[in-house]
C-alpha cells in the first residue's frame, strides 16, 4: 500500500464557493482542491505555499490570503494511506494565477460546496473535505 502526505488548500470566496481545479491527467472529468505532496523536511505550510507557487504561480502570503491551517487526518483506502493536511485561505481572483505543467487557469472554477458534492466528480481526498 502506497502511504504519503499531502497538503491541499481550498481558496474560498465571500459567499463560501471554493476553487476546484479539472484535473489535466484523469480519464474522465474529476475535480480537486489544489494542493500536492509534502516533501522530506517540509512542514505542511512550507508544501501548501511551495505547491500553491509551482501550480498556480501564485505567492501565497499567510497574511494577505487569510491562510489558516484547518485541520489534518488519515484517509486510507485498499490503494494508499494518506497523512492529509488542509488548509483555506481568501479567494484571490483568477487574475493572479498562472499555467503550469499541472494546472490551466481555464480548467479552475468556484463552485457551492453543496454544487460539487452533488454534481462533481471529486477526488476521494477533496470529497472528505469538503462533507466536513
């Protein structure tokens, strides 16, 4: 079983939408906080503000977006275990966001919590979070 951790961020507007990300390398539609793996030494906060930089071009600043550390928890399945730490942070616009090899600003969207639960197709870490 594959075990790992991982720091994902949900970038929430004023009316509580979240920004999902379409992922680029499923075969069929499935939707994802945008986040990734903590890398040996790393903390949580240094691998949500590395990530968030590498698939956004975003620089993440702790005080400006409002970032807060919510929660972490174990999410295991017959195929992995994952360590998952989440966190939030104020939605910035699209404006601020860039392509990356992972991520098309086009391919993001906010969405209801309510919207994607019902409607979307999540990644099982994303869908855990989201029903908290």
């Amino acid at each position: 079983m594959k075990k790992f951790n991982v720091a994902l961020l949900g970038f929430y507007d004023d009316k509580g939408n979240v920004m999902l990300n379409k992922r680029l390398d499923a075969s069929e539609e499935m939707w994802e906080l945008i986040g990734g793996g903590i890398e040996e030494g790393e903390t949580p906060l240094q691998a949500i503000i590395r990530e968030i930089s590498e698939e956004l071009q975003y620089e993440l600043d702790e005080a400006k977006d409002l970032l807060e550390y919510v929660e972490s928890f174990q999410l295991v399945n017959d195929k992995f275990e994952a360590n998952v730490h989440y966190f939030k942070a104020r939605f910035p616009g699209f404006n601020g966001f860039g392509d990356s090899s992972e991520t098309r600003v086009e391919d993001l969207k906010l969405y209801s919590v309510e919207h994607a639960l019902s409607n979307l197709t999540l990644l099982p870490m994303t869908r855990t979070i989201l029903e908290k």
